[in-house]
C-alpha cells in the first residue's frame, strides 16, 4: 500500500517539474526567441534518429502502395497496349487479305482478255465436305443465266464445269475430281490427249497416251477445244513425269494443275462462244 502511494507521489512531482520547466522556458524565448536556439538544434539531433524510426512504418506503407499502384497502372496500360496491338494486327491482317483479293480479281479479269464473249465473275461459297467429290458452290444460279455443262476457269487456268444449278446458286465439279475430263494438247508438238482427274489438287493423268507419243517433261498443255465445252488454248497444267513400261503399250504420264484449286476465291463463268 506504502509502495503504491510512493509511486504516484513520484509521478506528480515529476509531473510537477515537467510543468516547471516547460513554463521557465516559455518565458525564456518570450524574452529573447534565438537564446533557445542551441537548445533546439541539440534536441532536433537527438530526436531526428528516433522520428526516422517512429516514421519508417509509415513511409514503407506509402511505398508499398506506390509500387503496387505503380505495378497495376503499368498492367493495366500493358493490357491496353497489347489489345490495341492485336486490333491493329487484325487490321493489317484483314488489308493485306483485301489486297490478295484484289490482286486475285485484277488477275481473274485480266484472263478474261483471251477470251472472245460473255464471261460473269462468280464467288465460292461453299466446298462440298465430301473427300470423295471434288466440288464447290459458287454464288449465281439461273437466275444469272448459269447452266449446267458452262466452263468455269480461273485467273491461271481451267477450273471446272459446272453440274447442277439452283435459282441463286450452282455447284461446279473442278477439273480435280476422278469424273472431270477435259480434252488437252501439248502447245509444243500438237499432241492430243485427255486428261482426267484423280482426286488430287495437283495432279492430272493423260489417258490412252502411246509408248512413242511426242512428251516430255515440262510440255505446256493447254485445253484443245474438243467437243466445244471448253475454251481452246487456256491453260491445264505441264507434263510433270511420263513413265514407260516396255511390258505396256501405254505410258502413265501425270501433269500439274494450273488452276489454284484450294485458294481462288473467283471464277469466271464462260458463256457460248468463247472459242478466240
């Protein structure tokens, strides 16, 4: 009890000369503000250390929030960058994709100079999912004049022929497909022969073509306008191997297809007289 009464007796008189003290030194800078300054700076020293220490928790909140604000602003204009450089990359894409058409079409029109008559520009819209049918769907029907057994060609070659018609479509068997035959000649030695499908988009087979028949590889074929269904003299493709059994009184010779089958997106659709 003695011991408790003896501490706050303490207290108070410590209390008591704080109070003193800080009244003495009140009076003394209001009789003279720099007589103090000593003083001051003295007790500024000593303090600065333990106020760097006292204000360390709160100056490390502050850069903590500073970085991770930091960090999310820069995410965030990263995600920003980063879908604009994907719509300009889209952009890019979808230009350069306008120009290849463009380029396409200029092409497609431009075989259309060796040609005599009424030719009509169709679009492919759709492929006949089919592997075992070498078929598209082009965007003109009857309704534009399209009939069946009509030449289609392509800005570098023979495309195909078409089969069926619809009012606003018609499906059109390219020169690919196993049942595709079109009547050839080598612009070289004036050979003759026909060459059939074989399912492939870059390969055609001459059939019935003699041991002695004038070919070699890289003869130019082009359409002989036989049977009067396809131009004479487009483009069908080059002599590519021409192999000779002596056993056999046929040769397997095989060709390239000068058409772009599986990227042109156009055709040309031949009217009647296309015969130059």
């Amino acid at each position: 009890m003695r011991r408790l009464f003896t501490t706050e007796s303490s207290s108070k008189y410590v209390l008591f000369a704080l109070s003193l003290i800080s009244a003495c030194l009140l009076l003394v800078e209001s009789y003279n503000e720099t007589l103090l300054d000593p003083l001051k700076q003295g007790v500024a020293i000593v303090a600065r250390p333990i106020q760097s220490i006292a204000e360390a928790p709160y100056f490390l909140t502050d850069a903590s929030i500073d970085f991770f604000s930091s960090r999310n602003n820069l995410q965030k204009e990263n995600s920003i960058l980063e879908n604009r450089i994907r719509e300009l990359s889209y952009g890019s894409q979808r230009l350069a994709a306008v120009e290849s058409e463009n380029t396409r079409l200029r092409e497609l029109l431009g075989s259309r100079k060796r040609l005599s008559g009424d030719v009509l520009v169709a679009e492919i819209v759709g492929i006949d999912p089919n592997i075992q049918r070498r078929e598209v769907v082009i965007d003109k029907g009857t309704v534009d004049g399209v009939r069946v057994r009509q030449a289609v060609i392509e800005a570098e070659g023979l495309f195909g022929q078409v089969i069926a018609t619809t009012r606003s479509s018609a499906r059109v068997l390219m020169v690919s497909d196993p049942r595709h035959a079109i009547p050839v000649e080598v612009v070289r030695s004036g050979f003759r022969s026909i060459a059939v499908g074989m399912g492939l988009s870059d390969r055609l087979y001459l059939e019935n073509v003699s041991t002695t028949a004038d070919l070699i590889i890289g003869d130019v074929l082009v359409s002989s306008g036989l049977g009067e269904r396809f131009p004479r003299g487009y483009p069908v493709g080059e002599v590519r191997s021409v192999d000779i059994d002596p056993a056999r009184n046929y040769a397997d010779v095989y060709t390239s297809i000068q058409a772009r089958l599986d990227t042109s997106r156009h055709v040309l659709i031949l009217f009647d007289g296309m015969a130059p």
